[in-house]
C-alpha cells in the first residue's frame, strides 16, 4: 500500500464557524475527499467549497493558504493527505 500524498497541514482552527485554515504543498479543489490525520484521530472529508481572503475560490495550490469548513474540530499541525 502506497502512502497517501500529503496536501497540506492546518495551520488554525476557528472552532466557533467549524473553518480549519491549511497551508498547502500540493494541489486541492472542490469536490475533492482529502483525509485530516493526526495521531491515532482521523477522518474523511469532501471539500465542499475553500476560500482564500474571503475569496471563494475552486482550486488552491502549493504555496497557498486555503480556508475550508471541516465536520469535525482539528488541531494545528494535522496532516491534510490525498483521501
């Protein structure tokens, strides 16, 4: 089994609006299911829409910061892969 691209790692997390901000090294649009890892918790997500400055936007890329809402909390540091 090959290892799962990592995409990115959150950066921060607004707990009160569910929105986790991810500083990428690889390539996420809408639509896409990325994995948000860390430790022994994981789980699954499909990105519904991202922003960039209060920006929506489709597509985010290596370099950029995305924002994006996520079901669950996480916590800085958490790994964003290729689901």
């Amino acid at each position: 089994m090959r290892k799962p691209k990592e995409l990115g790692r959150v950066i921060h997390y607004f707990d009160k609006i569910g929105v986790a901000v991810v500083a990428l090294v690889g390539t996420i649009k809408v639509g896409d299911t990325v994995k948000f890892s860390r430790g022994d918790s994981d789980f699954e997500e499909t990105i519904g829409s991202m922003q960039i400055e209060h920006e929506d936007v489709k597509k985010g890329k290596k370099g950029q910061e995305v924002a994006m809402k996520v079901s669950q909390a996480v916590k800085r540091g958490t790994r964003v892969l290729k689901a």
